[in-house]
C-alpha cells in the first residue's frame, strides 16, 4: 500500500508534511473505493443489479482518474478531494435511487460522507455534507421514485443485495478503520521520535550549560588573579617604584645647590643607590610580565627526574656549603610536558628557599617527591627549616614582596615567581608549614598542554 501511495504522490510540487499527509489519506480512500467498484462489480452478476453494474465501472473509471489526475499535478489535492467526497455521495444516491430509496442497508453509507469529508477536508465541510446527507433522507423518504423510474431498471430488495452492501460497508469501514489506525501509530512513533530528539537536543544543551558554567568559573578564577596580579602592580608602581624616584628627585633638588666636594661625592653615591634600587624593580616587572606573556610559550617534552638534577648542579655550591641532604623519589621514566625555563625556576627556587630558611646549626634535609595521574604531575619539595606560621600569615604566603623571616636577604618575589609560572603552566601551588618544624610545597602541573 505504501508504494503504492508515493507511486501516486504529485511529483510537480514540493509538499508540506501536513499536505503530504492529506494526499497520502486521500490515496488510500481512492484505491480502496476502486477495489470497493471491482469488488462490487462483480457482485452485481450474483444479485442482479444492473445500474449497479454500470454505476461501479462509472466508479472505478473516476477513481482511478483521479488518482492519476493527483499524480501528475492536473487537480489539486483540494481539488481531487472535494471530487473524490462528491463521486462517493452520487454513488450512493444512485445506488439507493434504483434500489427503491433509502433502506436501513443504505443508511450507513450517506453517514459515512461526512467521515470522508472531515478526513480529507474540515470541519466546516463535514457539517456541509451532514446537511446533505441529511436532505438527501429527507428527499427519498417523501418520494417514491417508482414514479420517476422504469420498473425494470429498479432492483427489489434481497437477502442477497442487503447481505452483499452489508459486506461492503464492512469492508469500508475496516478500510477506514485500518488507515486511521496506522495514522495514529505513525503520529505516535513521529512523537516519540520527536521526544527522544528534543531529549537529546536538552541534554546536549544541559551538558553545553555545565561546560559554560565550568568556563565561567575559571574564567572568573583568572579574571580574579589578573586583578590580584594587577593590585600588585600597583603596589610596585606606588611603593617600590616611587621610593627611589622620590630619592633620586630629592638628591637631585640637593645637588642644584651650593655644596662641598665631599657633599657632591655623597650625594653621588646615594643616587647611584637609587637608581640601582629602581633598576632592580624595572627588572622585577619585566620577569613578571615576560610570564604572563609567555602563557603560551613554545612546549618541550622534559624528563622530570633528570632535569630535576640540572637544576641541583647549578645549585651545588650552595648545597655543599650548607650542608644539605636532598633526597629524591622519583620514577625514572616519569615525563612532563612544559615550558622548560618556567619548570626549572619552579624547582630553583623552592630548593634555594629550602636551604636559605634552615635551622641555625642544623643541616637542612630537603626531600624531593613526584607522582604523576593522566591529567597532573604533583611534585612535593619539604624541608625541616624554620617553618612559617600559616595562621599569621598564609593569606599572603604568594603576594609580590612578602617576606616572613627577619634577618635573610631576599627581594620577595621567589614564592610569587611560582605561583604565576605554576598557573602559566595550568597548575598551582599549595603550603603547609608550622613555625620550627619545616615547610612542604606541592606543586601541581597539567599533562595536557
């Protein structure tokens, strides 16, 4: 039946799926009314009803122009659908104008019109054809069309004829039955196909949500350590930059007026200062600035273990002088891909640091671990040196120009230096650390830059 339907589909003009519908519903109606006329046909030789005979080849021939006249595009489905629901009804009046007017066998067929119409039209010519249906009672039961018609042409009811239209009309009705209910279930699987679309359709966006929402959140993580960056920044411009300019301007009002050899000499040396001072800061901000340039500087593939090691030789003196112990755990094949420069200063200074902090007359121990999983490498450098109270002050253990023990040299911008260049790398740095009982950095980088 199905090929049959696209068979006879238009084939002139680009259908909409509601028009596609209408045409395929009035297909079937078509092709089951012709086999109804074949069927009926050759039932007339049995009962004997003549007009009948010429009224379902009349029939057949109309079908199946129609359906041909649908198929090449010659009527329109509006058309050949108001056609077809008017064929039906002079069918039918034929058929009871020479069976000697409506009987109870005939009845159902007129109430069928109105079924036909609002499958293939509207609601507003089903009413239409109800009224029709309804005149056309009216009309044969106040006339008797023995006195309009020739005896001979009028068949006389039957057992046979009433038995054959019941038939029919079972037929029909099956036939509509049928085609409603494969509508319905194709509507139905149409829906369910069009849940499990809308379905996928949510759950992509929900997962699209859960990602943005992801993004944002670093996003907003970065957009809040730019501005803490950029906080310390402007404590470099309004402190450690300003304090040598404001020296170097104040030597220099000195310098403009009436001095000594020995006061030229001083002031000489004190500008010198100065401007070393503020050459030192300048260099500060470029190393700061060249990291977060640099975020996406060119990757190398580095052996942990062995550059670990390299940057321990260049940390030799240091180590022998202090008598350092440093013991490493870790895996020999254990690899890592990052921006070298930034890995070794990470290693440098948290090594250096662990040997500058050391206990008076106590040999610093400073171990060194690496573990790696499929996203990060966690590196653990701890040391038994004097410790720092994380209570007091953890909230700036990271801050440009912190410093936490009195007495060391240092500018304050080692921790810092590892904070960026971690987070450069897709990492972070985290302390724990009580005052007397030494310090243990962790240190995790992404595997996946």
């Amino acid at each position: 039946m199905r090929r049959l339907e696209s068979y006879f589909l238009p084939k002139t003009v680009d259908l909409s799926p509601a028009s596609e519908r209408t045409a395929r519903l009035l297909i079937r109606f078509d092709l089951i009314s012709a086999a109804f006329a074949v069927g009926y046909f050759f039932n007339t030789f049995i009962t004997g009803f003549i007009v009948s005979r010429y009224t379902m080849v009349s029939a057949f021939a109309l079908f199946t122009t129609f359906a041909f006249a649908l198929k090449y595009g010659v009527l329109s489905i509006r058309v050949c659908a108001n056609l077809f629901t008017v064929t039906c009804w002079i069918v039918m009046f034929v058929l009871a104008l020479f069976s000697g007017g409506i009987k109870s066998s005939i009845l159902p067929w007129i109430t069928l019109i109105p079924v036909v119409a609002i499958a293939l039209s509207n609601g507003k010519v089903a009413l239409l054809w109800a009224g029709v249906g309804l005149l056309t009672v009216v009309f044969f039961f106040n006339a008797d069309v023995a006195n309009y018609l020739p005896a001979h042409l009028i068949m006389q009811t039957n057992d046979i004829l009433i038995a054959s239209v019941h038939v029919g009309l079972q037929f029909i009705i099956l036939s509509i039955f049928y085609i409603f209910e494969r509508q319905q279930s194709n509507l139905i699987m149409q829906l369910e196909d069009a849940r499990n679309i809308i379905q996928q359709q949510n759950d992509q966006l929900q997962t699209k949500n859960e990602y943005l929402e992801e993004e944002i959140s670093k996003r907003t993580g970065q957009l809040v350590s730019y501005n803490q960056q950029l906080e310390q920044f402007a404590f470099m411009a309004s402190h450690n930059l300003r304090a040598p300019i404001a020296r170097l301007i104040g030597l220099g009002n000195i310098f403009s007026k009436n001095r000594g050899a020995d006061d030229e000499e001083f002031i000489r040396l004190r500008m010198l200062e100065a401007t070393r001072e503020l050459d030192q800061v300048v260099r500060d901000m470029n190393i700061i600035l060249d990291v977060q340039k640099n975020r996406a500087a060119s990757l190398s593939a580095v052996d942990v273990g062995k550059e670990i090691e390299n940057v321990l030789l260049t940390l030799k003196r240091e180590i022998e002088a202090t008598g350092s112990d440093i013991r490493m755990a870790i895996n020999a094949d254990l690899t890592l891909n990052c921006i070298k420069p930034y890995f070794q200063n990470i290693i440098y200074n948290l090594v250096s640091n662990a040997m500058k902090y050391r206990k008076p007359d106590i040999s610093p121990v400073i171990t060194i671990d690496a573990s790696s999983t499929d996203s990060m490498l966690e590196i653990r450098i701890a040391d038994n040196g004097l410790g720092i109270d994380l209570a007091k002050s953890g909230d700036k253990m990271f801050n440009l120009y912190s410093r936490f023990h009195e007495g060391f040299d240092g500018k304050g911008i080692g921790l810092y230096m590892v904070k960026i260049q971690s987070e450069a790398m897709g990492g972070s740095v985290e302390v724990s650390s009580s005052p007397g009982k030494g310090s243990a950095f962790i240190v995790r980088l992404s595997r996946n830059l």
